[in-house]
C-alpha cells in the first residue's frame, strides 16, 4: 500500500455511512460497501485499524466476523489492551508498513513526538 495516501483518498468519502453499517452482518450483507472498499487505496491501514480499533461494520472490505477471524488467527486481542497499546499496536504495525511518524500521527490524531515514543518504548521492550 502507498503509505502516502490519507483517509480523504477513501473511496467511501461522501458516501452515507448506513451503507457501511448492515444490522444483520455476514458476509454476504453488504456486498456493495465491500465493493467500494475493494477499489480504495486505504483499504489496508483502514482493515489495520478496524482490527486494531475492534470497529463494527465493513471496515477494508470486511465483516466484524471476517475481522474478528483476523484477530484470532493474530492472537491479537485488542479489547484487553488498555488504551495506550492499542495506540502502540497500530504504530507498530504502521510502521512496519512504512509509514512514518507524521503520517501516522495525522492517521491517530496523535503527535509525531507520541509516535516516536510508542516507536522507542517498542523497542525497549524487545531489548
Ligand atoms: S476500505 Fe475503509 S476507507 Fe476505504 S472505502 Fe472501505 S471503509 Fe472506506
């Protein structure tokens, strides 16, 4: 994925977000916001951060159940971490992706400075 592209390059940007949000999800309920996601340039940061984020709806072209199949397969379960590893989690794997520290900032909503620190305090920890 570019890692330059932002969430206004969304392929779902003005689109109602009832379209993203089906009542009785499984996989074959949405079929057109799973199309629209498929063609979106930010599909994979968006799938990172549902997963991550344990987001409801279609997120990068998946269901919650698509997504929560992820996670087993992971082992990432993002419900027991507090706050602040959520944040670690998604730098870590954003970085791992290529993205730098502005850029994810901008994406969390966060400092580029806080990145750093989530990115040094990562490191710390596999020393
Ligand atoms: S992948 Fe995410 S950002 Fe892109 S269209 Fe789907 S829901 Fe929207």
């Amino acid at each position: 994925m570019d890692p330059t592209v932002d969430f206004l390059d969304a392929a779902c940007h003005g689109i109602p977000t009832d379209m993203f949000c089906p009542r009785d999800e499984h996989p074959g309920d949405a079929p057109a916001a799973v199309r629209i996601c498929n063609r979106c340039p930010i599909r994979r940061a968006c799938l990172d951060w549902a997963v991550t984020n344990d987001e409801q709806g279609i997120w990068g072209g998946t269901t919650d159940r698509q997504r929560a199949a992820i996670r087993r397969r992971t082992r990432t379960n993002v419900r027991t971490l507090p706050q602040t590893g959520r944040r670690r989690h998604q730098v870590g794997l954003w970085t791992g992706r290529g993205y730098t520290a502005q850029q994810i900032a901008d994406l969390l909503g966060i400092s580029a400075r806080t990145v750093v620190r989530h990115r040094n305090a990562d490191t710390k920890a596999a020393a």
